[in-house]
C-alpha cells in the first residue's frame, strides 16, 4: 500500500520536535498562495508582499514601503478570514507588517 510523502514529514518532525516550525512553513507557504486573490487588481503585490514569519496566532509579513503596508492593513481582517477558511480552523488571530528593503 502506498503511503503519502507528508506523513513521513509529519511524523519525523514530531519524532524531532520543529512540527511548530513546520506547521509555521505551512501557514507562510499558504498566505503566499491567497496573495494573488486578495490583491487581484494589483498583479505586483506577490512580489512585494511576502509572509516574514508565524508565531503563536500571529503572522507577520514584509512589505517594501509603508504605502504597501497600508494595503495590507486595509485588507487585514479579509487577509485573517481567508487564512483562517483555507486552514480550516482559527490558526491566526493577529497580522502585523514590517518594512523592508529588497
């Protein structure tokens, strides 16, 4: 019987204890995927808006100026909505930005 490549992930990052770094890869690995739907009318915004990294309820993310930082705050609870229906259940509660250069 053939078993899934991910769950021999899962099992040998709980056997060494990073399952929280993993499952922090998976959140930053699926904001990255609504980016482009969230953004639709601006096509640059996957380039300057990337996940920085997840911690206890909280994403952060990198933004290159403070206009790009305004966008994401005016889409700030779409952004928490979204992430929380594509994981299925309420894994982020906060989102911050943070400036930097590229």
């Amino acid at each position: 019987m053939f078993t899934p490549f991910q769950n021999y992930i899962t099992r040998a990052a709980n056997k060494y204890g990073i399952s929280k770094e993993l499952y922090a890869i998976k959140v930053c690995n699926n904001f990255r995927e609504i980016v482009p739907e969230m953004f639709e009318k601006i096509p640059q915004a996957k380039d300057h808006i990337t996940p920085a990294h997840y911690k206890n309820g909280t994403l952060t993310v990198n933004v290159p100026s403070p206009a790009w930082a305004q966008e994401v705050i005016m889409r700030k609870e779409k952004i928490i909505d979204e992430m929380n229906k594509k994981s299925g259940k309420k894994i982020i509660r906060n989102l911050f930005t943070q400036l930097r250069n590229y």
